[in-house]
C-alpha cells in the first residue's frame, strides 16, 4: 500500500497497481479504487458513513475490497480487527455468499440465516475469533418471535456494522431501528443508492444512526433543521451530509456505460375498461356526496333545534338511491387501491362473478371439495368468496376443474387479455423479440404477475418468475438461469422482490407495468439491467393508463425524484450545484384521491357543456 502526503502528514492511499495484492482476482474500476479510499479515509478517522452510489456502480464489491483491507491492516491497526457484521434483505442473501467467494475466498465468512437448527448450532459453538466476517439478514429485526437471535447477535463486539439497502431504516421509531442501533459495533457503514426517498427527516434519521452522540434524533439541535422553508431545510442537510456521504452517478463515472431511455407510454383505456373505472369512481363520489350531506343535514338540525330542513330534504333524496356498503364507508386507501386496480386489468375487480346463483354454486363446490378446509362451514365460504376479486375466483375455478361446475365457470380467456395494458404489451412483446431484446417485466402485484403470465402462456413465451414468496435459496438459481439461457425471453419480477441487488444484465429491456408510489423501488427495478457488466444499450418502458389513478401516480413519483436529486446533486464531485428541482410535492393518497375526483368531475362538466 501506498503513502502520500497529505497536509504534511502521511496516511494509507490504495492505488490501482495494489489492488492484486488485495486480491488477485479482483479487477476495479477508477472511481471504485477512489471508493475503498474514500472507506480507509472515514475508517482512519473513526467515523461512520454512507456509500450512496448510484445503483449499479459496485458498492457490493467496493465493500469487500474494503473489508479486505482491513484484514491486511489487523497487525498494524487494532481498530481494523473484526469480526465485522453485514446486514443484507433476505433477497440478495446468496449473491453476497457467492461475491465473497469469488473476491474474499480467504477471508472465513459465516452465514446466520436458514433453518432453526443451523443457527442453533452457530449459538452453541460460534466465538469471535472463529469468523471473519458474519452475513445475516434484517428478518431477525423485524419479528418479535427472534429475541435469541437478537440476543445473540449483541453479545459480539463488531468491527464494522454494514447494512446493504440501508434505506430500509428510514423510520428512527420502528423496531427495526431500534433492535439494529442496539448491536454493538465500533463503526457504522451504509450502502444504499438512495440515501433519502422520500422525506427529509429520513436523511436526519440516517445521520442519528451513523453518528448517535453528534445527531442524537432526539435532540433540539436535531429537530432544528425542519425549521425554515424547504430551500433552507435542503441546504442545511447538505451541509451535514457532504463529509460522510460519497455519491457518483453512472452518466459522471461510467462514461463506457450504455446508454438508456426511458419511454412514458401513456396507453388509452378500452371502453369495458373505461366503464369499470368510471362505475367505480362514480360509486366513490355518490358516497362522499352523501357524507358531505348527513355532515350539513347534522349541523342544520344542531342550528334549527332539531326541526326538518332543507338540508333533510336533499339528504333524503340523495340517500333513496344510495346504500352505504357492508362493514361501512371504506377508507381512502381501499378507495385507491381499487381504481388503481381498474386502471391496470378489470379482472381485479368484482364485475363478473356477481349473481347469487353462481356465488351458491362455488360456495357450494368448494365447501363439497373442502377448499378451505374441512372445519368451515357453507356460509364461511360464501363470505370469504364476497371479499374475492374476479381472477381469484376464477382461479379457484381452474384448481378444482375436476369439478364440472366449476370449469363451466371459468373466465374465458378474452377476459383474462383484456387490458389495455395487455394489449400494448401483444403488440410490443413480438417486436422486441423479432429484434433480440430479452425482456424483465416488473409489477407490484403478485395478481398481476399471475395474469402476466397468463399473457405469456398465451402467447407461447418461455419466462421465468421472482417474487416475494420465491424461496430465498432458490432466487440465484433462477438469476443465473435467465443470465444463462438465452432462449428464456421474459423475466417476471415483483417490483420489490426483484428490485433489490439482483444482476439481470442478460436482459436490455424493462417494462414497468405499473409504477409505485415511490420511484426509487422503480429506479432499482431498472438498475437490474442498466449497470456494470451491461453491454446493449437500455430501454425503459413504463405503462401509464391514460386519465386515470395511474397518470396521477406517476406525476407523484416525478416530484419525489426530485426532492431525492435536490439533496443528493450537492454531492456529486461533477455536480455544479446549480440545478433546480421542482418544488418538492409529498402528497398523501387522499388528497390524490380529491384531485382525482375533481379531474374527473371537471371532464364530465365539459362533455355537458359540449
């Protein structure tokens, strides 16, 4: 290792030609080598930090050549010693096991995760001195039925504490938060492409875990910084953040890194669509056009002294062709969550399976068959049935089609197509295919994924899937297949599963078929594809049903990208600092929901006009 003079003193500098030393199969970028110095500088000031690189640029690997650093400096410097934990998401468990592997092999790493018996064993045998490193996940933190985990995990004295997706502990008032910061660990590191998501205060979070006595989130000093408009707020976190934060982004480091598009299809909705989510909306506004007259026809009667008024009247009236659903007036999430389904495929609603007669027919099939169990009764399953959406009934359907009933019930595939977004996607698909893209397609819903793949048995695709309910052992296998058949044309993912620290650079084309509320689980779904390793260049596509919840949702997403570059732009080495965001727009789903309703009622207003 190299010294160079720095303020008349000299300190530890890795440079390119000491990287086979390190490790002899290890070959790192320019601005990685610049990453483990930046990591040795904070480690030979014994501060904690965040490596906050874009998505795709190697923070993984960054961090095992770091690690490895420190296992060469144990002799000479005692506050390299470990053993050091690193925390990752249960999804991308297997591809730290294998980078260690293939980068450490020396270095003796010990997994605490997988059956009750295995960690046991790690209780009862495991010492300090018997590891290098420990791999384990952030399932241990979140449920309250892992307290000998916990306790075990505390009575090591950690080198470093290193979480993977350390966003994830945004929330200072969560057990999450607080079950980690209780680990004991000398230093603190963060790896994580999006520091912040979607708030400010996440940011101060971020910095009380990193450095608990200097930003207790407790503390007045702390609570300060939400002082002031959003301009002055923005700038005040700049300046805490800039000295423990490095952050490059592809478009300044990666200047051989192919190049991607993004493509906002805005796709119009058929008529059957169309009127399954204006049905819904206009169910939704003769609700709240209800609420709002029991509130006045209240507040009258209060005023009048309990005698009739005007306000009775049009209650009344309004109320002869309105019935308030069973259970009550659902909240503004359920209300979202449904049109959002409209806008996306039909079948997720409730239009088709409605009659009495064939709901008695399937309770009935189905109490016969047992499909929930032998203990429940007939009017269990015809009110579990109630709560169920068109595609799940019909998939109850296609399970017991021994039961001839039941098959004669079955959706007919026309239905099970009909989506605007399906129909986009049967005529992209085949092009891309002809021209020799391989293709992920991301959604958050496991429904939809099920329907996806419908489409793309229809259509005679072979495909494989991952999502939150795959098997974690089995997820790499079915990485490295899609990595390494070419004829295996599309990848179905979940949005959140699939999103996290997966490689899929096989694939050169992603298709977001409905976007979240947050942009950032988007971002990371298309980094699966567009980075390191990556030699065509990349397509995004993200499907928006035109003049609906989802136009809506997209245009959220648009203003919590910006807040996320307001921060984070200061911190680019190449950045000029003088890029202005849009004015940050955190909106809750209510006040999309009104914006909704209004649009809507603002359009009907103007075909009556017309």
């Amino acid at each position: 290792m190299s010294l160079a003079s720095i303020n008349g003193g000299d300190r530890r500098v890795v440079t390119q030609a000491d990287i086979p030393n390190i490790c002899e199969t290890l070959e790192l970028k320019p601005y990685q080598v610049v990453g483990v110095n930046w990591l040795l500088l904070l480690h030979e000031n014994k501060v904690s930090g965040v490596l906050a690189d874009e998505m795709g640029l190697g923070k993984t690997v960054q961090t095992i050549s770091f690690l490895l650093l420190l296992k060469s400096l144990e002799q000479s410097d005692k506050s390299a010693v470990g053993p050091h934990l690193v925390v990752v998401p249960a999804s991308v468990l297997n591809n730290w096991t294998r980078e260690f592997s293939w980068i450490a092999p020396k270095l003796r790493i010990v997994t605490y995760h997988g059956s009750k018996d295995h960690r046991r064993e790690l209780e009862d045998t495991l010492d300090s001195d018997d590891f290098d490193i420990m791999l384990t996940t952030y399932a241990y933190f979140e449920r309250d039925t892992c307290q000998e985990e916990r306790t075990f995990l505390r009575s090591f004295q950690f080198g470093y504490m290193i979480l993977d997706e350390g966003h994830s502990i945004k929330n200072s008032n969560t057990s999450r938060f607080k079950r980690i910061t209780a680990l004991r660990a000398r230093t603190r590191l963060v790896l994580s492409g999006t520091p912040i998501q979607n708030k400010l205060n996440e940011l101060l979070t971020m910095l009380s875990f990193l450095m608990p006595r200097m930003f207790d989130h407790g503390s007045d000093e702390l609570l300060s910084f939400f002082d002031g408009n959003e301009q002055k707020k923005c700038e005040k976190v700049r300046k805490i953040l800039a000295p423990f934060i490095l952050r490059r982004e592809k478009k300044y480091v990666l200047s051989q890194l192919v190049p991607k598009t993004v493509s906002i299809e805005l796709i119009k909705v058929g008529e059957d669509q169309r009127t399954a989510y204006t049905g819904l909306l206009e169910s939704v506004i003769k609700r709240r056009e209800a609420q709002a007259a029991r509130k006045k026809a209240a507040k009258e009667r209060k005023k009048n002294k309990g005698k009739e008024h005007k306000a009775d009247r049009q209650l009344r009236e309004l109320m002869g062709s309105y019935a308030a659903p069973p259970g009550g007036e659902p909240s503004a999430m359920s209300i979202f969550t449904q049109l959002r389904k409209a806008a996306n495929h039909p079948v997720l609603l409730r239009r088709h399976f409605v009659s009495d007669e064939v709901l008695e027919t399937l309770s009935r099939c189905l109490h016969r068959a047992e499909a929930f169990g032998n203990q429940c009764s007939m009017s269990r399953v015809r009110q579990e049935l109630e709560s169920y959406s068109d595609f799940e009934l019909h998939d109850l359907c296609v399970q017991y089609e021994a039961i001839e009933e039941l098959r004669q019930l079955q959706l007919p595939m026309e239905s099970l197509l009909a989506s605007a977004k399906f129909d986009y996607l049967r005529k992209l698909l085949p092009k891309l295919q002809k021209e020799g893209h391989r293709v992920l397609i991301f959604s958050q819903w496991t429904k939809l994924l099920d329907l996806l793949e419908v489409l793309m048995s229809h259509m005679e695709y072979r495909y494989l899937r991952l999502d939150g309910s795959t098997d974690v052992q089995e997820r790499q296998g079915l990485i490295d297949t899609y990595n390494e058949d070419k004829n295996i044309f599309v990848f179905l993912l979940s949005t959140r599963a699939g999103g996290l620290g997966i490689n899929l650079t096989a694939a050169d084309t992603v298709i977001l078929h409905d976007l979240d509320f947050n942009p950032t689980a988007d971002e990371q779904a298309c980094d699966r594809c567009h980075r390191i390793g990556q030699t065509k260049p990349v397509s995004i596509y993200k499907l928006v049903s035109e003049n609906t919840v989802d136009h809506d949702i997209y245009k959220l997403g648009e203003s919590k990208t910006d807040l996320n570059h307001k921060i984070l732009d200061k911190l680019n080495a190449h950045g000029d600092g003088k890029k202005k965001g849009k004015k940050s727009n955190v909106v809750t789903v209510e006040m999309l929901l009104a914006s909704v309703i209004s649009d809507y009622k603002s359009a009907q207003t103007e075909v009556e006009e017309k």
